[in-house]
C-alpha cells in the first residue's frame, strides 16, 4: 500500500478530535483495549458499550456517505489471506499485553505520548521496538504491495472536499454536543455515582468519541494490516517502507499534546471535566514497572505479527456486517477476525488471572 500523506494526515486529525474531545468532555482517556476489556469482561458500563457501538458503526457511515472511493483500502482481504493460527497468536499476545502492560496505541500513544506520561512513552517505546522486531523477524509473506510503499499516493482532487467535510462534521458535531449537552443534562447525581445511571443523552459523547475515532482508523488507512505492517517493517529495503502512520503523529499526537498544555495551563494544573456530571480520570501514575514493561513488550509483539490493534480490530468488524448486508462473502475474513477477535478476549483473561496472583 503506497505512502497516503493527506489521508493519514486528516485520518490523524480525527483522531485527535476524538481523543481530546473525550477527555476534555468527560475526564476520560479513549484507550480501545481497556474500553474493551472492561465491556466484556469489567464493570461493563455503558459508556464502554456506546464507544463500541461508536466504532463499529464508522465503515456503515463511511459507506452511506460514498466515502470509500477517496479513502485507502480496508485490507479486509488480508483478514483472509492470513493464516488463522498467527491471527490466533497475534490476538492472544494483543490482549495479554494491553491488560498487563494498562493500554494499547490509543492509550499510550495517541493519549498517554502526547501528555508526556513516562509511563506511557517507555510503554510506547518498548512496544514499537518489539513490533519492528517481529515484522523483521517474522516477516508476514502474505502481506504483497502492488507499488513501492514509500511512493507518495494522493486523492483525486475531487475528493478533496468530501475529506475536508468529514473533518469539519466532526469537529462541529463535537463542539455543538459540548455546548447543548449541559444545558440538556443536569446532574442529578454525585459524579463519584454518575457512571451507573447515565442517560441516554449522557452516552451521546462516547458515541460520537468512538464514531469519530472509528473514521480516523478508516481515512487513515490504519484500519488495514498492510498499512501497518509497511510501517513497521522499517527500511532497508525503502520500496517496502510506508512511513504514513509517521502522519499519525503529525495529525495526532502533536495536536493532542498542544491541547493537553493548553488545558494545563488555563486550569493552573487541575483540569475537571466540561460535563458536571462527569468526574476526572486521567490516570496520574508514573512509576514505571516490571509489569508494564513486560506487558508492552507482548503487546509489541502480538502487533508486529499481525499488523492488528484493538481499535481497528473492532472497527472491522462493522465492516464486515456493512459487506454481508451489501451481500458479499465474507466467510473467509470472519475466519480470520474470529480467531482473532475470541483470542483478543481470551488474552485479557489471561492477563487478568496473571495480575490476580501478583
């Protein structure tokens, strides 16, 4: 998959709208596996479940919308050209990792990296050094570029504007609900208390977080294990080098960073959520651990052999519903996605029976 500057740049964008819109909202880091994790197997509380629902739905509105034609691929034949065993593994090692070493890429990097955590940048960069090492060592043959990857690959200037409009929607969709949701809502409980009794207009931010986060996966082309493999597999050789997720920084980390000094600032170091009813979350720790070191390096590995992380894993799955209703056969990537998705879960089991004897 060729180099997608302005389409992993806007992808990043969203991203960070996402991102930053939760936490500023509603106290809390967009982080997917622990999102998941404690859906299925936590507290289940139903921000959890509306951030899912928020991420599934992007490829059904990203196919009303006509979008796909400017967008890259989603790489859901690669859920199909890959031995189900590695996928297997790959979301065993995914699971285990982010449960054990407390987030994933959303979590630490997108989030944690941008707020200069030190736990989140050794887990960052212990897990980008093991998932390079693993795409080297391990090479993932079924993972073909029909062009150098390093090539540059730009929209059709008649795209252009759909990007653009995509951006500006979510960007007003946020600003709007941040506006009208609190004079909509008023709280009727503690914040400590909030959690187990929002209301349905009290979900719409995680919706809306997770619908975005969702488009900024699929614009970015980040959705697609190719687009992820070609970054990982650091060159030489350049040709199969795809530096886009570099973008994800640009887009991304760098705005959230801003964001987080100018939040900082204007709230002389104790930032509160927008919404009253909401209670601040953003986790404070920074010793750096044996378990989190051990738990990054796991994680590392699981995404080095796949190419896969938590959110687009979930974000495929609304894809390959969007595909069934279209009626197309989509028997053989759901092979593939189960064996990951059913191992992703049985990895955090595993983590949490591992934390529970520590």
């Amino acid at each position: 998959m060729p180099f997608t500057p302005i389409q992993t740049f806007v992808g990043g964008l969203l991203l960070h709208v996402s991102t930053s819109g939760l936490m500023t909202e509603t106290g809390r880091v967009l982080g997917i596996s622990g999102v998941t994790d404690g859906a299925l197997l936590g507290d289940h509380a139903r921000w959890r479940w509306a951030i899912l629902a928020g991420l599934v739905s992007g490829p059904a509105l990203v196919a009303a919308a006509g979008l796909a034609p400017a967008l890259p691929p989603n790489g859901l034949e690669l859920w199909a050209a890959a031995p189900a065993g590695r996928l297997a593994l790959a979301g065993a090692m995914i699971g285990f990792g982010a449960k054990l070493g407390s987030g994933c890429t959303s979590g630490h990097f997108l989030c944690g990296a941008s707020r200069l955590s030190p736990r989140s940048l050794v887990a960052t960069a212990t897990f980008m050094a093991s998932a390079v090492a693993v795409a080297k060592l391990v090479p993932a043959g079924y993972l073909v570029d029909a062009v150098p990857a390093w090539a540059p690959s730009y929209p059709a200037t008649a795209a252009l504007p759909a990007l653009g409009g995509l951006l500006l929607a979510a960007v007003l969709a946020h600003n709007a609900l941040a506006a009208l949701l609190p004079k909509a809502c008023r709280p009727s409980t503690p914040p400590s208390e909030a959690e187990s009794c929002y209301s349905p207009a009290q979900l719409l931010p995680y919706l809306l977080s997770g619908l975005t986060f969702s488009l900024g996966l699929i614009v970015s082309g980040m959705v697609s294990p190719l687009k992820v493999m070609g970054f990982l597999r650091l060159p030489p050789p350049l040709d199969a080098w795809d530096p886009s997720l570099a973008m994800i920084v640009v887009g991304g980390v760098i705005p959230n960073m801003i964001q987080w000094m100018a939040l900082q600032t204007r709230t002389a170091g104790a930032p509160k959520p927008l919404f009253a009813w909401e209670k601040w979350h953003v986790p404070s720790r920074r010793d750096i651990t044996p378990r989190l070191v051990l738990g990054a390096l796991v994680f590392g590995a699981g995404w080095g052999l796949g190419g896969v992380c938590p959110g687009p894993a979930v974000v495929t799955g609304g894809q390959l519903a969007v595909d069934a209703l279209r009626g197309v056969d989509v028997r053989a990537p759901l092979v593939g996605w189960a064996s990951y998705i059913v191992n992703m879960g049985l990895g955090f089991v595993a983590a949490r029976a591992v934390e529970a004897r520590l």
